[in-house]
C-alpha cells in the first residue's frame, strides 16, 4: 500500500523524500521492523518513539512519522511530520487494514466496572441469535467462535484493526469490544467506526495513570464526544456520571436504570444464588446472573440489543438463557455445603457490590469470608479502601497477594492494613501466599459458611518479579475443597 493511502485523513505538516513509497508494514515498536516498514515515533509512559528513529531506520525502516523532524535526514528515508503520532497510528492502522471498523457494527463499552460482563453476554447473545460476531475482552478476544488470547483490555491500534480485518474476512457482522480509559487517553481507538458505545459507571481505579478522578472520568468522556451522528450512546443514569457522558455526544441518546426513569428500566423481584427474577420495561424475566450490578448490566445489554434491531419478542428469553463472563460472581460447591465465589472485583466499588449482593441473598447464619489483595505497581490509593469494604462487609478477612509484580506482597499488605479500624482487626489475617490464604479460608469455613476469592476472576496466572506463574483461583479453591472432604 502507497503511503499516501495509509496516511489518509491524517493531519501532515511536512514530508520529506518520496510520497509514492510502498509499505509492506507499519509498527511503533523498533523491534518489530522490517524492510520497507513505516515507523511510528509514539512517545508512550515509558519510552519516546523519537529516541528509536535511528534504531528504526538501521532495522530496515523507510519512512518515519513524527513530532519532531530529525536534525540529521537520510535520502532514502522519507519523514512525515505530525502533531500526534499515536492518533496518527490510529486512524493509519484503521487504513492500512482497509477500515475493518466501518464493515462491522462496533459496539464499545466503557466503564470501570461491567465492561467485561457486558461485552461478553453481547456476543454470546448475538451468536446465539445466528450472527457471526466478534470480542475484544479482558479475557479473550473471539473471531467468530474461534480464540484469540488477550494481552491488554484494549489492544494497541495495530493489532486492533489486525483483529477486526480478520473478524470481517471471517464474515462477521458485529463486534462487541471493552473500551478503556488508557485506550482512549492513547488514542488506540483512534480513526475507528462505532456503531455503539455504553457507559456502565465511574468509580476510584488507574489513578496510577490518570492523576485526578477527573482525568479519568474525561478519558471515558471522549469516547462518547467522538462518536458520530449515525451511532447510538447508552448511559448508565445509576452512576452521577450518566448524564455527564453524553453532554457532548453527537450519537443518538439512550439511557439504562435500576433507581431511575430511563429508556430501559429495571426492577429486581426476587434474588436467589442461582439466579434473580428481573422487570424490564415492565416484563418480568429470571436470570442466573446474580445482583443488581448484573441487573444493571442486564440492563445495558438489552438496551444495546434494541438499538441494535434485535426482535424485543424474543430478546428477554434470550437473555434468559445467557450465563455470565468467565471469572464474574463464578459459585463453586464443596460437597459439605461450602459456597465459594470467584470474583474479577479489584477496585472498591466493585469489591462492595459483589459484598453487598452475597450480604442481601444470604442468611446471615453462616460466616463470610473474603479473600482479597490488591495488585503491585498500580494505584496505591485503593488498597486501604479496598480492605475497609472487604472489613466492613464481611465476617472474616484474608488479606493476601493479588499479582504483587515488582512490590513486596507484605508491604501492600501494610498498606492495606491502613484501612482497617483498631476494633475491627480481630476479623482479619495477613497470609501473603494466596493459595495458602485460600486453603486457610476453607480450613476455617463449616457448612453453608461462603468463601469470596476477589480480584483475580477468570486470570489464570500469578505475576511475581516479571514472571507469571500458573494461579488459577479457581483451581485451587476447587483443590483446597477436595483436600477438605
């Protein structure tokens, strides 16, 4: 392809050296090129793009796009200036792959809370209706019924419209994708076709990243005030930040509620641990999923479901049938009548859902204990907030490691600890190998007691010092279930 073609639609302020190359590639990491391939100087949160130009150009390299020229121009080389080169990348990456996006419906969901569940049932449901359709998830990204493994929640722009060419070769007709703040704020979603975007909610996450709640929130906005006119944009009027969302948006107006008048209305009747007895818009229907963060994401799925065109006849049996994401409010059974539940929920808000949802269908017989951490090398402001709602919501507390990466497990542990009350430390123990701390859980549990591991959901790794070793909670509250029999 020319690059003239690939960089369609880009705003360039100078070229210089040859207009009419071809491309045989494009990257923005210099150990990814090749002879002929365009390189993107991006500058990221680690490392400047700009300082690999000359890396670049020895790997083969034969055209640049950057923010700064270089002093020193090579003849064979031809340099494209531009004010951003990630947003560049993106709507770039969206060329050289033939615009994927504007040959599929694109719906994202963005969120801090529920993008996962959403985008997951979303495709279930649409495949199970007969389409073919595509996933970009936390947990998988799925080419019609065919596994990709998943790296990032949003992949890079490259790989992004790699994944959507391959799901339009394999005659998709939808795609359903996690959108996330870093993602929006990077501009990899940058130069896509949305037919769709959803807001679930906003709460304390990637402050590491963001700085300010308001950075975050701004982040999630943009997606929203990007999407066009032909584009339907779902809110979540629940969260305070509903409205908020949708302020700038040019995409026609939708909105889902549990609490709230909405387009989409729901009501839960009855919750059980198998399941819940749901109103929509005044229909009842029951579901296996459990909680009213699930009926609020019910909610969104069916709301994204009639905008889409799918026959409300049969949407509401549909959705019946659907069981949630991998790793979301999953319930094992030991054979003496313990209930553990594995759950994704690593930021606050999350944690006291799951908390709340198990403390409104329980007994309040039995003891629950939670098993929870908080991951290394991210925002730090959480953990001691994290620790109070587990304290607060539950019987007894286990704090542990989540994925410790490159910190202490028993200093986040500490600093956990920070959020805990004098009075209430009697409820909590400090066990920094997980699958000790959850084979102590169970030692602890008696019949009808419930177990909640968080924060790990469907991972099936541990990351410790840059090495991820084989974890699954899963597993080993399955394991610690039989050794107890």
């Amino acid at each position: 392809m020319k690059i003239k073609e690939i960089l369609v639609n880009c705003n360039l302020l100078d070229i210089v050296g040859n207009k009419d190359l071809n491309i045989p590639s494009i990257t923005f990491d210099s150990r990814k090129v090749e002879q002929g391939t365009l390189f993107f100087a991006v500058k990221g949160t680690q490392v400047d793009g700009h300082d690999y130009i000359d890396k670049a150009i020895e790997q083969g390299a034969s055209a640049i796009v950057c923010a700064k020229m270089p002093r020193k121009k090579l003849d064979h080389v031809t340099y494209i200036k531009v004010d951003n080169p990630a947003y560049v990348l993106g709507v770039a990456a969206s060329n050289f792959f033939g615009n994927p996006s504007k040959e599929l419906r694109l719906v994202g969901v963005t969120g801090t809370n529920g993008k996962t569940t959403i985008a997951t049932l979303l495709y279930r449901l649409f495949t199970d209706a007969g389409y073919c359709c595509g996933l970009l998830s936390t947990i998988e990204n799925i080419i019609n019924r065919d596994v990709v493994p998943s790296t990032h929640t949003t992949p890079d722009p490259i790989e992004l419209n790699a994944l959507l060419h391959q799901m339009v070769e394999q005659g998709c007709e939808y795609a359903f994708m996690e959108v996330s703040s870093h993602s929006v704020a990077q501009d990899r979603i940058a130069g896509l076709h949305f037919a769709g975007g959803i807001f679930t909610n906003l709460t304390h996450d990637h402050l590491d990243y963001h700085k300010t709640m308001a950075n975050y929130r701004n982040a999630k906005k943009k997606f929203f005030d990007d999407l066009p006119q032909t584009a339907f944009a779902l809110t979540n009027l629940d969260d305070k930040n509903g409205d908020y969302m949708l302020q700038n948006t040019c995409a026609r107006k939708l909105s889902y509620a549990l609490k709230h008048d909405a387009d989409f209305k729901g009501v839960v009747m009855e919750s059980h641990f198998d399941g819940m007895m749901l109103k929509v818009n005044g229909i009842e229907m029951f579901t296996q999923l459990v909680g009213n963060f699930n009926a609020s994401n019910l909610l969104a799925i069916y709301g994204a479901a009639v905008a889409l065109g799918f026959n409300k006849d049969e949407l509401l049996v549909e959705i019946s049938k659907l069981r949630g994401a991998n790793g979301r409010f999953d319930i094992l059974h030991s054979t003496d009548g313990i209930i553990g539940i594995v759950d994704y929920a690593h930021t606050p808000d999350a944690l006291e859902n799951v908390l709340k949802t198990i403390n409104e269908v329980r007994c309040h017989k039995e003891t629950l204990i939670t098993v929870v951490g908080c991951g290394g090398n991210r925002d730090t402001t959480k953990r001691p907030e994290m620790a109070a709602v587990a304290v607060k919501m539950s019987d007894k507390v286990i704090l542990t490691s989540d994925n410790p990466r490159f910190e202490d497990p028993d200093e986040i542990i500490r600093q956990m600890k920070a959020g805990i009350a004098d009075e209430d430390r009697h409820k909590v123990l400090s066990i920094a190998n997980r699958g000790e701390a959850i084979r102590t859980a169970v030692a602890l549990a008696i019949k009808g007691d419930i177990i909640l591991l968080a924060g790990k959901g469907h991972e099936n790794y541990q990351e410790i010092n840059g090495i991820k070793n084989h974890f699954d909670d899963k597993e080993v509250l399955s394991g610690a279930f039989k050794e107890a029999e």
